[in-house]
C-alpha cells in the first residue's frame, strides 16, 4: 500500500525505505522507480484519441489526457529533459500559468 500511496503525490522522503517483512527490499526505490516511469509517461503516445471516445472520462481525468497528447518530452542530454505543452494562444492566455505551477513545476519538483 506504501508504493501505491508514496509514488503519486506525497513526499517520496517520507516513504519507508524497505519492507517490514523484507528488510533486504527497498520500498523507496520501487516507489522512487514508478514515479519516474509515470512521469516519462507523459506523452501524446499515451493514448490517442479514438481510445479516449470510447469511454466516458470525468472532465477532471479528461484535463490530464488532454494536457499529455499536448507534451512533447524530449531527452536533450544525460540529466536534461525538455518538457513542451503545445496549448492554443487563448488557452495559454488563460491557462498558462497554472499549467506552468501544477503542470511543469511539479514535474520538476517530483523529479528531485
């Protein structure tokens, strides 16, 4: 349940570091390792959007669909990753920043 719990939004460093029932296994990691993967998640190769139509998607999950087919993540060097949202004038007019704080920011901030 710890994995499940700490490799999303809270604090990594407040995750056990290993298993109470397997000492020699590194809860941290493992949750560390997921949080990583859901973050390279983050692509318009996630799923299209002929898969998104099929289902009903609550308008708050819909956001998240619509910010990753928008993001171009790029591998530019060893430890340096570019992270592009393609948003619409109007849409960065009024979106901008938020997407900016909640969006690239903590990105940037999970990373870490």
């Amino acid at each position: 349940m710890d994995v499940c719990k700490f490799h999303s939004k809270l604090p990594i460093n407040d995750c056990p570091d290993f298993f109470k029932d397997y000492p020699d296994s590194r809860k941290k990691l493992i949750a560390s390792i997921l949080r990583f993967a859901d973050e390279l998640d983050i692509s318009s190769t996630r799923i299209n959007i002929e898969t998104v139509k099929i289902f009903s998607l609550y308008p708050e999950n819909s956001v998240y669909w619509w910010l990753h087919n928008y993001t171009k993540i790029n591998f530019v060097d060893y430890n340096k990753v570019h992270l592009k949202v393609n948003l619409h004038p109007d849409d960065f007019k009024s979106y901008g920043s938020l997407i900016r704080e909640d969006y690239i920011t903590d990105f940037v901030s999970y990373s870490n």
